[in-house]
C-alpha cells in the first residue's frame, strides 16, 4: 500500500460535488474530503453510511424524561411535599402537568449536552488535540480532496484536471 496521496483543491461546492461523484465513478478511493462548511449531499456521493447519532437524540433524551420524571417524583412528592397553589401534594399523577415544563427542559437537557460529548467522542476530537487538517486554505474558501494513489499518478491528475480542480499536489502522507 502507498503512502502517498493526492491532494485535489477546488474552489466551488457544487464543482466539487460533481468531482467527488466523478472520482467514485472512476473507481478511486477517496480517503477524506475538508470543506470549510457542510456540502449538502456530499455524504451520499462519497458513499458514507447514514449516521446512528439521531437514533442516541432519542434514547438521550429518554433518558432526561426519566431523570426528570423520578426527580420531580422524589422531590416534590416522597421527600418534601409542598402544598402549591391547592394542589394535593400525595399524587404524581395529579400534579404532572404543571411538571411538563420541567420534563420537557430536562428532555432537551440531556440530549443536547450528552450529543455534544457524544459528537466530541466519535469524532476523536479531544482537548488540545492538534489540528489534521492539511492545506489551512480549507478553513476558509477551498474545497480539499484526498485520494490514495496507487501507480496511477497520470491517470489520476488528468481527471481531476478535467473535473475543475485548481491545484494538485502529491503528499507523502505522514504515518
């Protein structure tokens, strides 16, 4: 297996979208796309799997809906009850709806804040972790293509000439 790379720049998403559907075509195997913001439909054209993180939202924020929902049960009712506004203070059920709010809260609570940590450690990116971004020119406008090569070096350069890249370099990737 090589240790080189070709890197492919472009400057247009949309040209790089049809770049990237070229390349697969063509067969090669493309290592990692940088693009300074999220190209619509650039997953399903580099052959990704869908993502599982919306499947943990759910099961996150089922877990806050219990946390609230035996926190209000133990503070309001078992441990503390309070006599607030009329209400009985001896059933959950009954006062459960002026707890939606606070289920609800907490719901969203934990889903948010357990995906971010969740996001942080799928995606390796931890503190004070150095940057693997290879050209900074991707953090602002440009679009970075990263193909393996493999003895095809010519081939290779002249379709992604011919599908609109602006530079094309060849990197010994760093092991």
């Amino acid at each position: 297996m090589s240790n080189k790379v070709v890197h492919a720049l472009y400057d247009d998403d949309d040209v790089l979208l049809s770049a990237v559907k070229n390349i697969r075509k063509e067969k090669y195997n493309i290592e990692e796309v940088y693009t300074p913001f999220p190209v619509h439909g650039l997953d399903k054209a580099m052959g990704l799997a869908e993502t599982r993180l919306a499947i943990m939202a759910f099961i996150y924020g089922c877990i806050g809906l219990i946390v609230a929902t035996v926190m209000m049960k133990y503070i309001m009712i078992d441990d503390w009850p309070q006599n607030i506004g009329g209400k009985p203070s001896f059933s959950y059920l009954e006062n459960m709806p002026s707890f939606v709010p606070i289920m609800f809260e907490l719901t969203v609570f934990f889903a948010a804040h357990l995906m971010v940590l969740t996001f942080y450690m799928r995606s390796k990116l931890w503190p004070f972790k150095k940057a693997e971004n290879p050209n900074p020119l991707t953090t602002d406008d440009k679009f970075l293509v990263e193909i393996e090569l493999q003895d095809n070096e010519k081939e290779l350069t002249s379709l992604l000439k011919k599908s609109g890249a602006i530079d094309i370099s060849i990197i010994e990737k760093p092991e």
